[in-house]
C-alpha cells in the first residue's frame, strides 16, 4: 500500500471551514462586482466571497486574474 502524506496547507484547505457557503457558479457571478468594490476600496468586505476563495484554488486563480486584467485596463 502506497501512502502519501498530506501537506499542512492541503490539510487546512480540506478541513476549512466554508460556511458561509457560496458555490463557485455564484462565485463567478459575482466575481466582476467583488474585484471592482476591492479595487475601490480594498477594505471592502464580502464574507461568503472572502470564504469561497479561500477554498477553491481555481476561484481564487480567476479572481486573481480579473484583478490583475481590470489594474492594467486605463
């Protein structure tokens, strides 16, 4: 039997706690509000966003994305 270990990170992630829970459709739906109200005002706070992209790497990659597109956009 093959046993691989678990990262600290991996681990975390897989344990998180996501409640509120937000599913990576709505997540996408609202992604373009979310990064225009964090580029207004990077205080801003969206806790059932903020969760959701804590836990979903590929939710995370995409809003990285659209932040780094919409910064370079004049």
């Amino acid at each position: 039997m093959n046993h691989r270990r678990v990262s600290p990170d991996a681990l975390r992630a897989m344990t998180l706690d996501t409640q509120p829970w937000l599913s990576c459709d709505e997540c996408f739906d609202r992604m373009d509000a979310y990064v225009e109200r964090l580029l207004a005002d990077p205080d801003h706070t969206d806790v059932p966003m903020a969760t959701h992209l804590n836990a979903c790497t590929a939710c995370a990659e995409e809003a990285d994305s659209l932040m780094a597109l919409v910064r370079l956009d004049p």
